[in-house]
C-alpha cells in the first residue's frame, strides 16, 4: 500500500513538472448531437494549429472514434490500468496530428477502478513522451456516473446541443448535475446543425436563460456547426471534415472553434492539467457505481 502511495505521488510530481495542458470535456446530454464529430474535428483543428493534442475516447458504452477516423484500436485505457502495457502503446496518430487513446471495451468503469488502476493511470499519463497543450475527452450520452466522472473532472466542459426540445432539456440537466457536483465548472455551449448563425445564438440564448434563472450560473458561448453535407461525406471518407474539405462550412467552424479554444487561458494553479485530470477521475473519496444518480 505504502509503495502504491510514493507511486501516485511521484507521477503526480511528473505530471505536475509540464506544461499544463487544457482538459476540455465534450458532452452534451442526448445521443447523437454530435459529440464525437466535434472532438474529432476540433482536435483536427488544434492539431493544425500546431498545438500536441489528445482526444482521449472516454464514451464507455459505445467507443467509436477510431472507427470514425478510420484507426484500428488494438489496445485501449484499461489495458494500461491493468498494467498490461504502457499509454504510448494504446495511442492512434490519425493523419491531421491528433492522438487518440481509446479508453474502453465495452466493460471499463472508472468507479470501481482499484487503488493500483488509480496508480497505473496517473503512472501512465505521467509517461506520456510529448507533453500535451490540450486533453479532449469525448463522452458518451446521458447523466449516468461515466459520463459525468469525465465531464466533472475536466477544466472546461462543451455541452453540444441541436434545435430539439430534447438536446436542450437534457443539456440542461446535465448542466445542473455537473454545477451542483461541482461548483464553477466552466460550460461552453455549442449550438451543432443550426441552418444560420441566429439560430445558433436563440439557441444559446435559450439555454442560458433556464441555467441562469433556475441554477444561477451564465454558460458561454463558444458557437455554432452549421449543418453541412460536406460533413456527412467526411463522416463517410473516415476522415475529419477539416482535412478532407477544409474550405467548407463546418470546417470552418471548427476552426473558428479551435481558435476560441487556444485562446482560453490555461490552467496556472500547481494541481492543473492533466495531472488535475487524472487526480479528479481517480481521487474520488466514494466511488459511486455506473448510472446512479
Ligand atoms: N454539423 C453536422 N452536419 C451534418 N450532420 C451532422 C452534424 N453534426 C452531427 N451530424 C450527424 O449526426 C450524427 C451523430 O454525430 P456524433 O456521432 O458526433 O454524435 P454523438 O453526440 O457523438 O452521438 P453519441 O451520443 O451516439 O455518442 C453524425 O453521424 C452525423 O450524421
Ligand atoms: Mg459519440
């Protein structure tokens, strides 16, 4: 146990000696809004940018990142938990820069990871060759303890949310199940398939009016996908919209997106980044078991 212990510390320590990376949880509520399409092309876009970016695939139920991008996952995060291999050995490089880890099999719960996976993740991130500028964690749908273990240990979350009264209801709950969880977590609204620009901001608007009045807290906005066909073809390629069709609608937009991201501040205090992250995932006093709320 003791030796468990000096091990947490000393990655932590490691961790705590790089640069800090951004952590930046995109989620949303309902399936299909759209959440892996945006992790994927904004790490695309980050990764153009020049910034080291990691999508880190953390929707446990349905991993499919790799199938997206056309990458075939051999290994995944709990094989490094287990101590079965190290992290750099579970990466994908898709062809934009971006590196993927694939974090599930289908079985993988964070919950009830024991105190040795606690040290083998922290151990595993601490060795990560090439110090990260951003972290993207994709999760699954829903409010159920997978999703909001990811969502609630990041820095920023990014709620995707479309024009149905569905993705707005449950954005909005899963806003309120994170900001009681964990008071100042900073939510970025995307507003995804909108036909024009206005559309994006009503639908912003909306939401951050129901978070304002009934949780008192204001969400940004970091903005919106048009619906795009150039997307879908992309989707069908394999491959990031951003690559494949740079000049068009979405892409766009994901760039712009990247662009907002890079400028947000990153973390200063000594426990941020990754190491923040990781600590957060981990460092829990009471695991809670999967879909309790
Ligand atoms: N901006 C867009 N333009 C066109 N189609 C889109 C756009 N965004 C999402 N889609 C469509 O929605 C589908 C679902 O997207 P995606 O897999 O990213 O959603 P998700 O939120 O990750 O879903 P899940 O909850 O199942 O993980 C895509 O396969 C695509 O057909
Ligand atoms: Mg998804």
């Amino acid at each position: 146990m003791r030796d468990l212990k000096i091990d947490q510390a000393a990655g932590l320590r490691r961790l705590g000696a790089r640069r800090n990376a951004k952590v930046i949880a995109i989620t949303g509520g309902k399936g299909g809004v759209g959440k892996t399409l945006t992790a994927v092309n904004l790490g695309a876009a980050l990764a153009g940018l020049g910034r080291s970016t990691m999508l880190l695939d953390a929707d446990l139920g349905m991993a499919n990142v790799d199938v997206l991008l056309g990458l075939r996952a051999r290994l995944n995060l709990e094989h490094v938990v287990n101590g079965e291999c190290g992290l750099e050995d579970v990466v994908l490089n898709a062809p934009s820069g971006l590196r993927i880890v694939p974090a599930s099999s289908g079985s993988f719960n964070m919950a009830t990871l024991g105190r040795a996976q606690h040290a083998g993740l922290i151990h595993a991130f601490s060795e990560l060759l090439e110090p990260l500028d951003v972290l993207l964690v994709d999760t699954g749908a829903g409010v159920g303890e997978g999703v909001v273990t990811f969502a609630e240990a990041a820095q920023r979350v990014v709620v995707l949310v479309c024009d149905e009264p569905a993705s707005l209801t449950d954005a909005y709950g899963l806003i309120k199940v994170l900001a009681r969880r964990r008071p100042g977590c900073k939510f970025e609204i995307v507003a995804n398939m909108v036909e024009t620009p206005a559309q994006g901001r009503e639908l912003y608007d909306k939401l951050m009016r129901v978070c304002h009045r009934f949780l008192g807290i204001t969400p940004s906005y970091f903005g919106y996908v048009p619906n795009d066909d150039y997307l879908r073809q992309a989707i069908r390629a394999q491959a990031t919209v951003v690559e494949a069709f740079p000049g068009s609608p979405s892409a766009r937009a994901f760039q712009r997106l990247a662009l907002a991201a890079d400028g947000w501040t990153p973390p200063v205090q000594a426990s941020g980044g990754v190491e923040f992250f990781v600590e957060r995932l981990v460092g829990r006093e009471s695991p809670r078991a999967v879909g309790a709320q």
